[in-house]
C-alpha cells in the first residue's frame, strides 16, 4: 500500500532510499524502531538516543520523515524539530 506521498516502504524515488530520523532518549526504543523501518518496512533510518548528537550530525533534507521523543530530559523533541 502506498503512502499519501505514493513512497511504498523501501521505494526508491529520484534514485535515493526514504530516510527516516528516529531519536528517543530510551535506547531499546530507537532500536526497536530502527529494526522495524529498516527489516519490515525496508527503509533507511538514522537513529539517536542522544537529541544533542542529532542536533550537531543533522542535514537538512536528508530525512523524509522524523520520529521523535517529545519528552526527553535534556532537549526534548519539539524544541529539537
């Protein structure tokens, strides 16, 4: 089934993978998650448990989509979007 921006997970548009930014301040949580995108959903991720790494290794327009912690001690994910 294709998204609203008619990517199916793992298609490939203009020649790049849909890459997805996954940042959780719990640990088990980005992998859990990054294990899914990348075997169920055959996509690309980034994943950080650290919002500040993020920060400093983020390039904008590398990510088609962001799955973010709201809630996170140090930065947490509105103010890290």
């Amino acid at each position: 089934m294709a998204s609203p921006g008619g990517i199916s997970g793992g298609e490939v548009k203009d020649g790049l993978k849909p890459t997805v930014l996954v940042v959780d301040d719990e640990e088990s949580i980005c992998k859990v998650l990054g294990r899914f995108l990348k075997q169920q959903m055959r996509l690309s991720c980034d994943t950080f448990s650290d919002p500040e790494e993020a920060l400093r290794t983020f390039d904008r327009g590398r990510y088609s989509a962001a799955i973010v912690d709201v809630r996170m001690p140090e930065l947490d994910g509105l103010e890290l979007m």
